[in-house]
C-alpha cells in the first residue's frame, strides 16, 4: 500500500486561538514548539473532553496525521461519544502534523528524538497528564513504533494501524519509495532484536483487504516475541481512513484502559 496514503492539513501557530471542528465540538487550542532535533517547529492542535478542566490528570492520546484523523475519520467525535457513554475516561488528543511526512515518519532517528526529547515533554509540561498513548496510521504507525523503540519512555501505549513495516520479501512494490531503504534497515534491526524495549500495550490493526498485512502480521510475531502483548484485529476493508475509523472500535478504547491500568500513577 502507498505509504503516502493518509493527508495531512495546514498548518498551526503559536498564537492561542480556539478553533472548532463542527459546531458544538469542545474547543481545539492550536500548539506548536521548536524542534532542535528537526531544525523545524511541530504543530497541531490539542483537543480535551467536554468538561475536562486544564489542570486534571488525563490520559493523552497523541495522533500523528492528526488532521486527517480529524477530518477524515471524525477521531475526537468518536473519543467524545465515548467518554459520554463511560468506555473512556475524560481525556486528551494531540493532533499532530508534519509537513514533511515522508521524511519524517520513514524511521527518521531524528524524529524520534524530536518526540523523545522535545514534544512529548513539551506536552506533559502544557497538561497534567496520567499516561501518554501513541496512535497512527501507515507511515505514522511505523513511526510510533520506530520512536518507541529508539526511546522506551515516550509514550506507554501503541495503537497501530496497517504500519508500513516494509520488508523486501513482503513489500517489493514499495522498492521505489525514497525512504523503503531506511524503513526495511529499522523492521530488520526490531525483528533481530538488537534494540532495548520496554513492552507497552499495543493494538495493531490491519484491514483484509490490504498488501500491508503480510508485514503486520509478521510484525506482530515479532513484538510479541520481544514481550509486548499485543491485541492484532485484522478488520474489513483496505489502506484508508474509512477503515481505520471502523477499526477504532472496540479496540481503542479497550487500549487506552489497558494504559491507565498499567501506568497508573506512573507519570
């Protein structure tokens, strides 16, 4: 599947607006910080519960593609319906965006580092946060993965969705992407597992329909050899945000319990 799949929107500034998806939505406060690691800024947009005040203890999911989540795939509607129904606590989404999406999420080490080191703290600084979640989707999912296992720490839950975990026995048709070299050096070196973990709980989805699934499956394999318990649901349909916001349900929420349970006081 084309890694370049999920879109991303415009970009946000430093200056505090509030914006709102769709009338009624809670408020979304536009971020961005400074990435030395990048030499660029990383923004987006935070998006908390309906009557969740600032300064209490949430969990944080933190989406990258995040507009095309939010757009395509109504994320934050579907966290609010469940918060109302009491799947999930009152919670926090940071959407985040990068423009130069290719580069960055390929298992970049020096986007991992950026999420490490500067986002991810800068984060936790702005709300008080109970335990941090990773979510993504294709290139975004491989880049979840690839940050966690280049810094065990940065969040305490995956939620990973048709991950571009290129292999070439798997994946010869993506040969002709720029970053396939990169992205097979990282699966190769997580498959020999030459790099430290820390087990976190992780769900993998990946649609039935998709060349991806190969390299989910043997990906899961794997993760669950080196510890993580893994939930993988391979679910209807292909390599887009229509099937990725149907395969949300149940599995995010039951990871987001999974998280709090297992971090809880943690942060």
């Amino acid at each position: 599947m084309d890694p370049r799949a999920a879109l991303t929107c415009g970009s946000a500034d430093r200056v505090p607006e509030m914006t709102r998806a769709q009338p009624g939505a809670p408020a979304r406060l536009p971020f961005s910080t400074a990435s030395t690691a990048l030499a660029a800024e990383i923004s987006g947009e935070l998006w908390s519960a309906a009557g969740l005040d600032a300064d209490v203890r949430a969990p944080l999911l933190v989406a990258h593609d995040g507009p095309a989540y939010e757009h395509q795939a109504d994320l934050t509607a579907y966290l609010q319906d469940h918060v109302e129904r009491g799947t999930l606590p009152a919670l926090r989404a940071a959407l985040l965006q990068a423009p130069p999406r290719d580069r960055w999420y390929s298992a970049n080490p020096a986007y991992a580092t950026a999420m490490a080191e500067e986002v991810m703290p800068y984060l936790l600084r702005r709300w008080p946060t109970s335990c941090a979640v990773g979510v993504g989707a294709s290139l975004g999912a491989l880049a979840w993965l690839h940050a966690q296992a280049s810094y065990p720490q940065v969040v305490d839950g995956l939620f990973l969705q048709s991950g571009s975990f290129f292999r070439p026995e798997t994946d010869p048709q993506e040969s002709s992407f720029s970053e396939f070299p990169a992205i097979v050096r990282f699966v190769a070196s997580v498959h020999r597992g030459s790099r430290p973990t820390r087990p976190v709980p992780t769900v993998v989805t990946c649609g039935v329909d998709e060349e991806n699934l190969a390299n989910n499956r043997r990906m899961v394999r794997v993760l669950r050899r080196l510890g993580y318990h893994v939930r993988f649901a391979v679910v209807p349909g292909g390599h887009d945000y229509t099937s990725w916001r149907a395969a949300l349900d149940p599995y995010l929420p039951n990871l987001v319990r999974a998280a709090v349970s297992a971090n809880a006081g943690a942060r």
